[in-house]
C-alpha cells in the first residue's frame, strides 16, 4: 500500500507485528492494540507501516493512451461520492443502478484508489487485450482521432452519428475495414464531459458548470482544502557550498494552507521559477517531513503532510505544464488558477512572503528591498550563508517562530489552528488525522518533469550527457508502430549524476549513472553556469567540453582560494613585525603605537580577491 491510512479500526504494522488503531490522541500520535495480545501502546504515527500486500503494478500516468486515462477519469467521477460512505448501501446500489455497474465493481475500483492513492490506478492491472483495451489497428485509430478532433470537438456541435458516418465513409475511401458503430460510440462517450464542454459549447459555459466557486475562500474550512503556491526571489546573496564565495540570490517555493496559515512545503534553489521547482514543493507539502529534518540535521517538529483537495496558484507558465497539470490529477488535486487582475486571491501567500523577507533582512547578506535601504551595505562582501544553511534557517524560523506566533487573521496560532482542523475542539469535530504516503520516492518522482529518449547501444543522452546502466539493453533501438520507442527518465537537479529510468514492463523506476563513472556529480546549477562559460566563449558544446570546463573552472577556485590564504599570511606575518602601519592615505608608515594595529579577523576578504 503506497498510502497509510489513521483512522480508527484500520490495521496496520508497529514493530513488525499487525495492530489495530484504537484511538486518534494529537496530529501525530495513536493508540493502536495488538492484535494477537491485545496489548495497548501510544505510538508515534511515524513508527507505523501499512500492511503489505501482494499488488499489481501499475503503468506510469504519462504512457497512458488518452483513451485509458479517459476511462480513468470516468471510473473516478462514479466513485468519487462513495469514498467517504463506503457503508452507505442505499447510496452505494443507488450509484450502481444509475452507472450500470454492478456493487461487486464499485468496492473493487475504491480499493485500488484506497490503496494506491492515484486515479489511474482503478483501471487495475494492465491487460494484455480483452474487453478495455482498444483492438483497432493504427490506421482505424488515426481515423477515429482525427474525426473527434477536427468534427465533433468543435463548436460546429456534429452530432454522433454524423460523426460516425463520415468515420465510416473515410475508411471506405481507404480500403480499410471500417471499426463498428459501437465501437466509435464508445469512443466518444469515454470523453471528458468537461472536456466536451469546453470544445463544444465555450470555455466559459464549461467555467461555469465545472470550475469551484470563488470567492474568499470559503471553501478553505479544514485543513488542506485550499493550499496556496507562489515563489519569489529572496532578498539576500548565498555563498557556494566549497568555497563560500558570494554566488548568487536563491529562488524560493512556498506552499501555505489557506484554513490555518501553516506552511505546508518549500522547496529553495538557484533557478528561476518553473515546473520542476513547483512540483518539489508540492512533494515536500505532501510528503511527511521526519526523514527530510533528519537529513538536513534539523531537531524541529513540523506535523504536516497529505494530499490537499485543491492548489491556488497564479497564471504563471510554470504552473501551466502539462507535467505538473497530469501529477494533480491523477492524485485527484485540482489545480485553479487566480483569475486575471485579482491579485487579492493571492494575498495570503503573498503576506506570508513579505514576513520572510522581513525576517531575511536582518541576515548577513541581505540586498534589502530596494537599493536606497541597501545604500552603503556591502551584501556580497557579508554574504556568509550557503544554500543548505539557509535552508534550515528557514526551517527553524518556520517552525519554531511563525507557526508557534499568533496570527492576526485567525486570532490564534497556524498550529494551534491546524490541531483543531485535525482533532476537533469543542464546537466543531476534526478531519481526523491524515492519510500519510508512504512511498515517498515515487511521489516524488511523479511530480518531477520528465523527458522522453530513445535508448541506443551507448544508452540515452540528456543535455550533452549520456547514462547507461544493464537494465537499458532490452530496450536498444527499441520499436513502436514503425517508429523509434521512447521512455521516461527523470531527474533530480541537486544532483544530475543519476537520471531515473521507468521500465515500463517491470514497472518500476531504476537510476541511470553517467556512462563514464570518472565524471564528477554535479547540480544543475553548476552544469548551467558551465554551459553559459562555453557559449560566452563560443567553444564547441559536448560532454567531454562541458566537464573539461568544470573542472578548469573548479580549479582556477581552488588556485584563487589558496593564493588568498597565502596573501592573509603574508600580511599577517608583515603586521608582526612591528615596523610599519597603513595610513588612512593607504602610504606605508613607521608603526609608532602598536596598538593601532587591527586584529587580523577585521580585515576584510574582499581586500585580497
């Protein structure tokens, strides 16, 4: 099970051994019994695994034909009003007799949501044909997309049958066998209703029938209702990891839940604002946080985590791509954008920003807000924070002063809020505690972009680089309908020496090193800055160039630093000889009251770079 629900009466495993959860006690914490002693223990929910079963595995969403993840959709929308009354039978044969499918169908497609925690997981196990799979050959195909698309998605509104017989006639005119009536009918009626809508009748009307209502988010009531995503470039310069030299302003991601004002995800890099950036922060919202503060060496408790019902962003490109659109489908998130020119839809997470930046001012390193409040201060020369330190910055001050302040507009804590919306007080009953995810890895890969390759004898190749690994050789010039097969690979920028491969037979992600293993791992960031050297320099781009740079840059840094140290020991060994002293005019003197003499440590760095 890729999810991990708390609820009570739900089994699951605590030190290898099957439990029942007996009772919900804080945001983060059961009673669970066990099941062959009966004995009672207080857990925290972090230390419970679900119960593992035998499962099928299921394709990757973006190899799905339109068709299939259609059909997915479909399934999703009849049992969407079950998922919380599964114990509702009047409801459940009610839904059955208008759907025309039967009771026994119903329970098996909410399970394998239940279990797997994505939409196209209630078309089960790919079959390898029979009744759900199409067996129309290329061409019938062809035919049935061109017509749908050019005839009956437009608002020229043919209708079905016209629809079917300019299909049928066309491939009459070809020789070719046409597909049966049913057949296109089927087709058809497995298209997206607002999809249909749209094409049809308008943008606008479609709007009306199947965009949420807005408003002042009335509809963020409990805890992940509504969750807001915006990023801004913060007001300060970073240093490099190695050197600690003054590199450049980061870009942050941040993700705030609307109902109680908790930040829910971040996500910091050196790169402008898109899809890959968006998509991390919202892993890292949904994604329970104790693992990630362990790795960062952070001692801190931030209870957030699941999937929220809808994100808020603006209309933004980043937040327009077809990868980040498909990941919150297919884990049922709907994605709405601010409408134009309302900038007050976003003014929670913009509020929440300007509280950073003002607390971020008072770093070393600041550039302020604007040049006249920077005025004489050096940002480069007192920058001293690299990017991971930064990052646990914000996280202490996240988690340890703005969700422990009162906050105005809720007259009480973000945490204190969320506890609510979770455990209930007394006026209202909570949510109860969330379901948690527990494949981590995969989650966060499905909201990572991906590219599509061929795979050769030498293996694949991303931006000049090429990966190979043994598990690549079956799929070698690899062939689909005639033409060359392409698969997914993803990345993670922090690291582009490992891309990870979806096998799509065994249905699992395998990392992909570098062909040549002697290259050093690099981030996207330092290949970026590699990349623009080459072009200023007009030089031949390839991955051999690319890594010769590197390493020509990595050592002109390291030639720089130990050139300045050797300078500080020189200075400092001249100062100790009590002869002379620097006038304000920058002319040698004789030294005649030692104590003039600065300590070494006040002198500034820049002096000798």
């Amino acid at each position: 099970m890729d999810i991990i629900h708390l609820t009570k009466g739900e089994k699951v495993i605590y030190n290898n051994a099957e439990v029942v959860i007996t009772r919900l006690n804080t945001v983060e914490t059961v009673t669970i019994e066990e099941v062959s002693s009966g004995i009672n223990h207080l857990v925290h929910v972090r230390d419970l695994k679900p119960i593992f079963k035998r499962k099928d595995k299921l394709d990757d969403i973006n190899i799905l034909s339109d068709q299939k993840w259609e059909l997915a959709q479909r399934r999703f929308e009849i049992i969407k009003p079950l998922l919380e009354s599964t114990r509702n039978l009047e409801l459940v044969k009610k839904i059955s007799n208008e759907s025309k499918i039967s009771v026994a169908t119903l329970y098996r497609w909410i399970k394998l949501y239940k279990d797997y925690g994505t939409i196209s997981a209630i078309l089960g196990k790919p079959k390898t044909g029979g009744k759900g799979d199409s067996r129309l050959d290329t061409e019938q195909e062809e035919i049935i997309k061109k017509y749908l698309k050019s005839t009956y998605l437009n608002n020229s509104r043919t209708s079905k049958n016209k629809t079917i017989r300019l299909i049928v006639a066309e491939c009459h005119s070809k020789n070719i066998t046409p597909p049966h009536e049913n057949t296109i009918r089927n087709r058809i009626k497995s298209l997206s209703e607002e999809e249909v809508m749209k094409k049809r009748i308008g943008l606008k009307e479609a709007g009306y029938k199947f965009n949420p209502l807005r408003g002042s988010f009335l509809g963020a009531d409990f805890p992940l209702s509504v969750v807001q995503i915006d990023h801004t470039r913060v007001d300060i310069i970073l240093v490099d990891e190695y050197y600690r030299k003054p590199y450049k302003r980061p870009w942050i991601t941040v993700a705030i839940d609307v109902y109680s004002r908790m930040v829910v995800g971040f996500y910091i890099s050196f790169d402008t604002p898109g899809a890959l950036g968006t998509g991390l922060c919202i892993a890292h919202s949904i994604l329970p946080k104790e693992i990630w503060l362990e790795k960062i060496g952070v001692k801190t408790s931030w209870s957030v985590w699941g999937f929220m019902q809808t994100i808020h962003v603006d209309n933004a490109k980043e937040f327009r791509g077809n990868m980040l659109k498909m990941a919150c489908k297919n884990y049922n998130i709907n994605l709405e954008f601010r409408p134009i020119a309302t900038p007050h839809f976003g003014g929670h997470i913009e509020r929440l920003l300007g509280t950073f930046s003002q607390h971020i001012h008072d770093l070393p390193g600041t550039t302020f807000s604007s040049p006249e409040l920077r005025k004489n201060y050096d940002s480069e020369g007192k920058a001293s924070l690299t990017l991971s330190e930064f990052e646990k910055w914000l996280t202490l001050y996240i988690t340890k002063v703005y969700h422990v302040r009162n906050h105005s507009s809720i007259n009480t804590s973000p945490i204190n809020k969320w506890k609510e919306g979770i455990i209930g007080n007394n006026e209202q009953p909570g949510i109860g505690i969330i379901p948690r995810v527990f494949n981590e890895r995969k989650l966060r890969l499905d909201f990572m972009p991906f590219e599509e390759r061929t795979i050769q004898e030498y293996g694949v190749v991303i931006d000049y680089i090429t990966y190979y690994h043994d598990v690549l050789r079956r799929y070698i010039h690899s062939k689909a309908d005639n033409a060359k097969r392409k698969f997914i690979f993803r990345r993670d920028p922090r690291d582009i020496s490992v891309i990870h491969f979806y096998d799509p037979e065994l249905k699992e992600y395998f990392d992909i090193s570098y062909r040549d293993t002697s290259l050093p791992a690099i981030s996207i960031w330092e290949f970026n800055d590699v990349i623009r050297t080459l072009k200023k320099n007009k030089a031949t781009i390839s991955e051999k160039s690319i890594f010769d740079a590197y390493r020509e840059m990595d050592e002109i840094e390291k030639k720089s630093i130990r050139e300045t140290k050797n300078r500080k020991r020189e200075i400092k060994n001249f100062q100790n000889t009590n002869i002379f002293t620097v006038s304000e005019t920058n002319e040698f003197e004789t030294k005649i009251d030692t104590t003039e003499i600065k300590p070494f440590e006040e002198i500034d760095d820049e002096t000798f770079i």
